[in-house]
C-alpha cells in the first residue's frame, strides 16, 4: 500500500499475491486472509479481483463520503464515483464473504468534520466494511496537517452512532519519520 495503484498494475500485482499466498516451498505459505490489496477505486479492477477466487482482504482508499472533495483528492473518482466504488466493494464482499476496509486518511479542516463521518456513516451502515482512520502524519512541505484529536474522537463516536465498525490507525514510526505518508527522501 502506497506505492502506487495495485490494480492499475493488476498482472503483476497477482502474481505476486499468488506467490504470497502458494503453500511453501514454491511459496510464501502466507494465508490469504492475511493479504490486503489497497486501491483508490478502480472498478473494473475489483471486478476482476472477485473472480480470482482469493480470501484477501480489499482496501479501499476512500477518504471522502462526497463526490465533490473526492474528486479533488482523489482524481479517478472523476471516473469511478463513490457510489460505484461501493457497490464493487459490496459486490466483491458478497462474493468472498470477506468485509472489506474503508481507508480514510483524516486532513484537519478538509475531510474530518461531523457532516462527513455522518454522511459516510449513512453510506455504510448496514454493509460487510469497516473504517480505518488514518491520521495524517506531518510530512515537511505538505499543507495538510492531522486532525486535532477531538475532531478524530467526534469522527469515530458519529460511524459508531451508525453501528459502523471504525479504528484508528495507530502512528508508529512518526518520530523517524517512516510513518505511513512521511517515506519520501529530504535534502540536506
């Protein structure tokens, strides 16, 4: 996750997986359901990702419940909507029995107001997804900062109020700066 979108790169990506998930010696040995495939929302990948009959986990970048800002930080959404990203996942979690993971990385004053963990409350109550909040680690030169932790708290008690499964990514590495976001090279 991270370094690019998987299903853009979708042959490669399952050899690799399968080379993962093959029992040893000609494998890794590592359980399927211990693999997690990340993207941004490339339907027609998720698509193909159903009929490979695999037990991993789907990751779906979302990081917005509306349109609106989704397709301003997340450019294919002019694309793929947040609608049908969803009804892929719906799809793919129906197929596989497995539940699949929202992934929303909360921006301080873009994405984490109450309005919107309403809003995507309502769009996930009752469907086979989980939340995995992500704070936004600080990165030198970004604009964007982390959440102020009672925007954070408000975010998750509002999914909860839905019965909308939520965690929050725990921020390990931020003091080396090798957290999630801040690998990137500086300069002296």
């Amino acid at each position: 996750m991270g370094m690019g979108e998987p299903l853009a790169n979708y042959d490669a990506v399952m050899r690799t997986v399968r080379n993962i998930v093959t029992p040893q010696p000609d494998g890794l040995g590592i359980g399927a359901r211990s693999v997690t495939v990340s993207t941004v929302g490339l339907v027609n990948g998720i698509e193909k990702l159903m009929d490979e009959d695999l037990q991993i986990t789907l990751a779906v970048s979302l990081h917005t419940p509306d349109d609106q800002l989704r397709d301003t930080l997340v450019p294919i959404n002019n694309r793929f909507k947040v609608a049908e990203v969803l009804k892929a996942a719906d799809a793919y979690a129906d197929k596989t029995g497995r539940r699949y993971s929202i992934e929303y990385a909360l921006i301080r004053d873009i994405n984490d107001q109450a309005w919107r963990a309403d809003l995507l409350g309502k769009l996930l109550k009752n469907r086979h997804a989980h939340v995995n909040l992500i704070p936004l680690n600080p990165t030198p030169g970004s604009k964007w900062t982390a959440s102020r932790k009672e925007d954070e708290k408000e975010f998750v008690r509002v999914l909860e109020s839905y019965g909308v499964p939520v965690t929050v990514r725990d921020t390990r590495g931020r003091e080396i700066d090798g957290a999630c976001g801040q690998l990137a090279a500086a300069e002296a």
